[in-house]
C-alpha cells in the first residue's frame, strides 16, 4: 500500500486541505474535500486523478501512526495505484507539512514521484 510516514503528529483537527488543480504529465490531479473522525484523530481525503480520459478517486488516510503522522490510501477505498495517484499522496504529504507536520521519514512510493514537491526529508531516508 503506497504511504509517507511524517515526523511528529500534527492536530488534524486544525488541517485545512487545500483543494488545488495540479497538472502532472497527462494527469489531472485534484483534492476534493476532507472528513475528520469524530474527536479529530483521524481524516480521510477524497482526490480526483485523470489520466487518459479515465478518473480514479482515490480516498487518503491520515492518521497518527506510532508518534508519527501517516498519509496512505485508504484500504476500504480500493483504487488502481497509479503514478499520479501516489503523485497525489505526496501533493497531500506537502500540504501536511506547510500545517506543521515534520519531515518524511518513510515511505515506499519512489522518489522521482515526489522529489520535485519540496517535501522536507529527513535523511538518509529509509524505504
């Protein structure tokens, strides 16, 4: 399952997801709005990727995870895992962070997804 893994835990309460239309290649990605887990520990985020004339919608987990926040698809959500939408997680990943969450620490979506996002990393980064 395609995931980032930031430092510390941030108040997802507070989060506010910006919902921005981002070009990617041939993709469209775009976030389109967020629910929060009764109490705040948790929010899912629904996104929107065009690729080809075909639209996937993702849906986003993001969760405190072992003193750390965690940003992953959403298992219940089964969605085809494609390039923009681990593009999109990691569009989601940099939104956490301008709120406050700290830098990547983990994650297995490979680097040239993502390196160009100005995602903080902690390195050497493991994963």
């Amino acid at each position: 399952m395609p995931h980032m893994v930031l430092a510390g835990e941030i108040e997802l309460a507070a989060v506010v997801v910006p919902e921005e239309v981002h070009r990617w290649g041939r993709a469209v990605i775009k976030t389109e709005g967020s629910w929060r887990r009764c109490g705040g520990e948790a929010m899912l985020v629904e996104g929107v990727v065009v690729e080809f004339a075909r639209p996937l919608r993702p849906v986003a987990l993001v969760a405190p995870h072992h003193g750390d926040t965690i940003v992953r698809l959403w298992p219940v959500a089964p969605v085809e895992r494609t390039h923009a939408v681990q593009r999109w997680l990691g569009l989601l990943a940099v939104a956490l962070q301008r709120q406050g969450a700290g830098p990547l620490t983990l994650t297995n979506i490979p680097a040239d997804l993502w390196h160009d996002l100005g995602l903080a990393v902690t390195p050497p980064l493991a994963g």
